[in-house]
C-alpha cells in the first residue's frame, strides 16, 4: 500500500509544487523503494537481475541502454536525502521486473520522469528506444498530473 502524499513529499517552489518538479526542483522526500544508499551499479544490478527472474531469455541492453539515458540525463539532480535522483526510476523498474512486466515496460520505468524532469523530450526517447516505450513513458507523465 502507498502512503498518501503529504505536504513534505511534494517539491514546491514560488510556482507551487507541479511546477517546482517539471522545472527542475528535486527536493523529494519519498525514498526509493530499498534503494538506500545502495550505488547506481549496484540497483541496476539488482534491476537486471529481477528482470531474468521473470523474464530468462530477456535481452538486457534496452534496460542498460535506458539505465545509461536517465543517469546522463538526470545528471547531478539529487533527492532530498542527497541520493541521486535517478535512483527513483531505477528502483520503479525494479519493482516492475519483479511484478513480470516485460523489458518494454521496464525501459519505461526507467525513462519515466526524464521528459518531465530533464532537457530530454519525449521525442529523444522514442528516438533511441521506439513508439511503444515512448508511448508509455507519455502515459505516466500524464498520469502525474492526476496526484497533483
């Protein structure tokens, strides 16, 4: 079950808290599942890994091309706990591998926040990685502006 979002989780800045998040304010406070203070390395380790559970005969590189794209394209951006921010996407796949969703939906995961949370547009993603994760990746990014 998900807490519901309190006033500390949400970014704000003098725009309020929708804006404060698509213009770059990375203050939040939500951890990533299990992520602590584990390394890039090591939670896209974890992340591969739970995708050969449920997925055996998957071709990793689209996930470790994606891995590659969110941390370039969240650069320096940390969490309020000083994680880097790329962190939350990484541990998003996670938890999809480990509910069986299939390698498009797990490089989705992963490139979730970057047309809202970076200089890289939606377009960039499809580019690299086709309609059908682009076509996910712009159907979260949608659904974000529900729980605001």
């Amino acid at each position: 079950m998900v807490a519901p979002r309190t006033p500390t989780d949400t970014p704000t800045d003098d725009r309020g808290p929708a804006r404060a998040r698509r213009a770059g304010g990375k203050a939040l406070t939500r951890g990533s599942r299990n992520a602590g203070s584990a390394s890039i390395e090591t939670l896209t380790a974890r992340l591969l890994a739970a995708t050969k559970v449920h997925n055996p005969q998957a071709d990793l590189s689209a996930i470790e091309r994606a891995v590659e794209m969110a941390v370039q394209a969240h650069g320096p951006q940390v969490r309020a706990s000083g994680e880097p921010y790329v962190t939350h996407p990484i541990a998003t796949a996670e938890i999809l591998a480990e509910l069986g969703m299939d390698p498009i939906a797990i490089v989705a995961g992963v490139l979730h926040d970057v047309p809202e949370d970076t200089e890289y547009a939606l377009a960039d993603i499809e580019e690299r990685f086709g309609q059908e994760v682009a076509h996910l990746v712009d159907g979260v990014t949608k659904l974000s502006k529900f729980s605001t």
